[in-house]
C-alpha cells in the first residue's frame, strides 16, 4: 500500500499525514514492513511475516499501476558468477518487470 492509500483508509480524524510518514518509517527500521519503488514517485510498503525478509519481485503495469508479485528468482549461482565476474561480494538483487497488464491491453 502506498501512503496515500493508507491515509485514505483511515479516518482523517484518526490520523494526520505526517503521523503516517512518521509510523511508517519506523516500522520500515524495525523490519515489520518493506518499502519498494517502482518509480512512480510514491512509495509502496508491504507487511512483512516474522522471519520473512520481504525478498520477491514484482510486475508492474505502466498503464494501472497495478502490481503482481512474482515467487520465481534468479538462481542462486547466477547471481553468484555476475557477483565474481564484476569482483562484488556480498551480493543480493531486486528485480521489478514493467509492461501492460491484462485488464489494460
């Protein structure tokens, strides 16, 4: 959910928007929700179950903004070979796939 859908969500007399912003990141710090971009210039953030890290990917519609998310990733000894091609250690990925969903073609 983006900030805004959660504001609209609540009542305007629970809760100002800034006291939104606010929780949200402090939950983001504590490891309860994920934010991800997709580059629509909002901010989107997923709950998040005890012990989950929040990795998966998603599709995006350019038209709705509609997301899906996605269970498949990349494999493991991919990820590793581009890691030692380039001399990187430590790496991890994020992956966000852009086009036109079903219900907007």
């Amino acid at each position: 959910m983006s900030i805004k859908e959660l504001f609209a969500g609540l009542g305007k007399k629970d809760c100002d928007l800034a006291t939104i912003y606010r929780s949200m990141h402090l939950l983001e710090e504590m490891g309860i929700v994920k934010r991800f971009d997709f580059g629509d210039g909002g901010a989107r953030f997923e709950l998040l179950d005890e012990g989950d890290d929040g990795h998966h990917h998603h599709l995006v519609c350019i038209e709705c903004s509609r997301v899906v998310e996605i269970e498949e990733c990349f494999p493991t000894e991919l990820e590793q070979r581009i890691a030692r091609a380039n001399g990187f250690k430590r790496v991890t990925h994020r992956l966000e796939l852009f086009g036109v969903c079903p219900r907007c073609q």
